[in-house]
C-alpha cells in the first residue's frame, strides 16, 4: 500500500515476488506520476491498482505492507485492522529476518549526516555493514546478502517507528536521538505526539544496550527517564561528571564512558559547520560505545565529507560557491546553514508550510545579501515576518528554473549561493531529494557545466 518514489515499496513488492507471493501493488496517485518505480516492477507479474485503493484489497489478503507515508487511521487500514489482516512495512520485514546488530539513528535535524557517518567508519573496519531505513535505501535491498554479525546502520523517522510501535522487533544496540525541533505538525496533533513517536526507537532495548541523547536539547528530559538502556549524551560542553558520554572541547571531541577515556574528534574536519561537528561527535560516541578504537574513530570522522542535499557544496563556477541544502524541511536547519557558509551568501528558500515557526530566520538572515522566496504557504508566513521587520526579499517565484535565473544575474565572485528551503516540498517537487537534484541540474545548466 503505497508505492512511492523512495523506494521501499519498490524493494518490499520485489522481495515479496522473489518469495513466491502474489503481489498487488495499491497506490493513489496515477501510473504517470509513479513511473520511476512502475519501471522497476514491468517485468514481474503485478496486479496493479492505481489512482485508488480497493476495499477488497484490504480485506482479503495474507499480509498487508503499508508505506511509512500511509497514516495509521486511514479508513482502509482500519478495515485491514477489522479483518485481523497483519501490517508490516520494509523495515519490520527487515528486522524479522536478520540477528545482526542495529545502531538506529533518529531525530529531527541531522539523522541522515550522523548515521551516513556511522556507517563510513563502520564499512571501514567491518565491509559487509550496510545502511537504510529513511535514507532513501531500504534495508529490503540488502537482506539476502547481508554477512552474519556484521553492523547494521538504520535511520529512521517518526513515521517508521510509529509502524514499529506495536511489534517488538526493533532492539538495537545502541539507539540515538540527534535532536528534537518542532516538525511535521501538520501530521502531527502536538509536540508531545511527535516526541512519543520518537521514543519507540528505544522501547525494546535492554540494560546492556546503549540509548544515546543531546543534552543541550530542551528536550532530553522526556527521553533519558524512561529508557531501559544505559543513556549516554553528547554535548557542545564538558558534561557534569555524573553523566557519561561525549563533549567538545577547544573544538576536539572526547568520550568518557566509565573508566574509559578517549580522543574521538580531531580538531580539522572536511565536514563544516557546528551543527554538523555536533553530528560528528554523536556519531563518535556511537562508534567508541560499539567498541571501535578512538584513533580509528577521529581518523575516519574527520575524512567524512558528508551526503547528499545537506549543506553539498556541488559546484564553484566563475568564483562563486553554490551549495544545495535541499532537506533542510525546517527553519532551524536553514539557520544551521547560514551561519556555516562565511561568504557573502544569495539564499532561496521557502516552499510549503508544516506548521512551521519561522522566526528564529530573522536573526540571520540579514547576513544574506539577497533572499529570494519560492512560492508556498511556507513562504507566505515568511514573507509576513520579513516584511514587519523591513527586510527585503526577491519574489515569490513560481518555479525553482526561475530563482536560478535571477541569481544568475545577481550573484558575484566570492559570494556563495546557498539553496535551503526551510519547509516542505510538496506541490512543487516530488520529495526533498527531486527538488535538491531539480536545483543542481538548473544551475549547471545555467553555468554551462552540461547543456540542457
């Protein structure tokens, strides 16, 4: 239920047909908009529902596998409920099936960046471990190849553990929480929803496990009481000698777990910025937890250079930076942004709302030379706030291709151009991910890098 475009319901209905099911794949929007996928699927026999879901579909078969996108009190997953037809999605089917040991990452901001560093550490000491979950790959990808006893990295959203919720099958050995900001309230009723979402990544754990916390969020009181593990937190300060965990100080990364003691972060690192440091040092805590030698952890860290659509410095083209920051869905990562790139910066931003506050922008955004918004309802809430307080914007432009022209025009050498919406990309683009590649390829294109 649910095809989608990231994948996972690509992988489950291949995994399902390579174990000798009949597969009917149910999804609402139309055979055009899901042709990535369809693609994959045209050689194996499918029954394909498009456009619409089936009360039949839902009633009658032996197992239902429902994309983490589908909310939970949809009218036919209450009928599946009705009829005792059991729910899985790619991620509990995972997990019944491997004895590996997990690392899961979650949080609001920086999930992606700091397991995509744990696992870059990890492939180096153990080559067979793998990474999935809401990093776009699912893990379904690797679950017939993946070695015994080697580490699985899975980062996870709100949405995939709600799925998990109810079935027990997710204990990692080590759990970690990046941090906690408002986000998806148009999902979700209230932030107390949202946090309760986010501590089922640890609700199977045990004493000789680890659950692993910020504590500089304001947040972190909700999570560090009710765990069964042993919690440990990192922080951008010495932490108080009753806590256990990881800390910077004069911009290296230490540990102390116990009696054990050690240097997990060099001072230099490819990866820039302070939130991306603070990244760094959780994915060092994880790593020196797992038992990984801190000479390793601090060597590799500092030559990780980072992912895809977060803080990606792509091209430099004619003296002038251009970064694609496009899975910034918040404006606190937008913020993080800005305050990391030290030239003259030209930001687009904006895109649709998710019942976002949009005010911590203001006490940056003046460092940018020029703002240019994309239309949205995000940035209609922006531009009511830029324009109480006198700033100045370029827009609202009804097409991404469009902003790319007007910086074009605008930008000079030794600025930097940064893309970072701040919101939602619903509407304009597929998903966070279409909307970074869509923005890379108008900018080469606009440099001359490759022709249109």
């Amino acid at each position: 239920m649910g095809l989608g475009l990231h994948g996972g319901g690509v992988e489950s209905a291949l995994f399902c047909l390579k174990n000798g099911a009949e597969v009917t794949v149910t999804d609402l929007k139309k055979e055009a908009e899901l042709e990535p996928s369809l693609k994959r699927l045209k050689d194996f026999p499918v029954r394909l529902v498009l456009g619409k879901h089936e009360k039949e579909d839902f009633i009658s078969p032996d197992l239902i596998i429902k994309n983490p996108g589908v909310p939970r009190n949809s009218p036919f997953m209450t009928l599946a409920k009705e009829h005792n037809i059991p729910v899985e999605t790619d991620i509990s089917l995972f997990l019944r099936y491997i004895d590996n040991p997990v690392i899961a990452v979650t949080g609001s901001k920086g999930k992606s960046t700091t397991a995509s560093a744990i696992h870059f550490v990890l492939k180096e000491v153990f080559p067979g471990s793998e990474l999935g979950g809401n990093i776009t790959i699912s893990p379904l990808t690797f679950v017939d190849t993946l070695p015994p006893d080697v580490p699985v990295v899975l980062e996870l959203s709100s949405w995939q553990l709600a799925d998990l919720a109810e079935k027990d099958v997710l204990k990692p050995v080590i759990s970690l929480i990046t941090n906690i900001f408002p986000d998806h309230l148009n999902w979700y009723r209230s932030m107390d929803h949202y946090i309760s979402d986010k501590k089922i990544i640890y609700k199977n754990q045990g004493k000789e496990d680890y659950s692993i916390f910020n504590f500089d969020c304001p947040y972190v009181s909700r999570f560090k009481e009710n765990t069964h593990a042993t919690p440990c937190f990192f922080s951008r300060a010495l932490l108080p000698p009753e806590y256990q965990g990881a800390w910077l100080e004069n911009d290296r990364g230490f540990a102390r777990i116990r009696d054990s003691y050690g240097q997990i972060l060099e001072k230099e690192a490819r990866l820039k910025g302070i939130h991306n440091r603070i990244n760094l040092l959780s994915a060092g805590l994880a790593l020196y937890l797992y038992g990984i030698d801190p000479l390793k952890i601090r060597s590799s860290l500092s030559r990780f250079s980072g992912i895809e659509h977060r803080l990606e410095l792509f091209l430099q083209h004619n003296g002038i930076d251009y970064y694609n920051d496009s899975a910034a869905t918040i404006p606190e990562a937008t913020v993080a942004a800005i305050q990391t790139i030290p030239k003259p910066l030209f930001l687009i931003t904006g895109g649709t709302d998710k019942k976002s506050d949009f005010s911590p922008l203001l006490d940056v955004v003046t460092k940018c030379e020029k703002v240019y918004l994309l239309e949205g309802t995000g940035t209609e809430k922006i531009a009511a706030l830029f324009k109480k307080k006198g700033i100045l914007y370029e827009g609202f432009f009804p097409s991404l291709s469009d902003a790319v022209d007007q910086v074009f025009m605008d930008a000079h050498p030794g600025a930097s151009v940064l893309f970072s919406p701040g919101c939602a990309s619903f509407g304009m683009f597929l998903n966070e991910f279409d909307r970074g590649q869509k923005f890379k390829k108008y900018v080469k294109q606009k440099s001359g890098v490759y022709p249109g």
